[in-house]
C-alpha cells in the first residue's frame, strides 16, 4: 500500500511538472492531468481491500477519492469553481497528511 501511494504520489508531480514546463499545459490542466494517477491509485484500493487492510478509515478514503475525481475533472474543464477548488483540495491534502503525521492511529 505504502509504496503504491509513493509510486503515485511521485507519478502525480512528474506529470504535473512535465505539463507544465515542457508540454506546454496551463496550470490547472497539467493539476488535473496530474491528479489522475491518485485517482486511479485511490479506486484501486478501495476496490481490492488494501487501504482497508491497513486500517484506513474507509468513509475517509471514500471522501478523499469523490474529492480528488470532482477536483481533477474540475481542472480538467477549467470549470468557473476550479481554482477554488484546487485552493481547497490543496488545504484539504495539507491537513489529511498533517493529520497523519500527528495521529498516526
């Protein structure tokens, strides 16, 4: 499980940084394109039973994988909310990983 989040956590800046410095994306474009590899890691664990497995809150993951799809399409369509919503997804990534660190358990 760990080194799958690490595989598309790391996935998801290469993408974002290629886009943007050498493929010639906008940013919210190359955030959207960047965030599918989360998405698919995020459907994938809850699907196979892993992120269960370790212990994560499940209702937790649910709401972080409709969040991060709703982000990343947002981005995608450069929809009129999808700045706000990158604010807000970006707060919201801060403090989940913030929250992790403090309470473990």
């Amino acid at each position: 499980f760990i080194n799958e989040f690490a595989g598309a956590n790391t996935l998801k800046w290469v993408i974002m940084a290629y886009g943007v410095l050498f493929g010639g994306l906008s940013e919210k474009r190359a955030i959207g394109y960047g965030l599918l590899p989360t998405v698919l890691f995020g459907i994938r664990g809850l699907l196979s039973g892993s992120t269960e497995a370790v212990g994560c809150d499940m209702t937790a993951q649910w709401i972080d994988s409709a969040l991060t799809v709703f982000t990343s399409h947002a981005a995608l369509t450069d929809a009129d909310y999808s700045t706000t919503l990158i604010k807000a997804w970006c707060v919201y990534s801060g403090l989940a990983s913030g929250l992790c660190r403090l309470a473990p358990e």
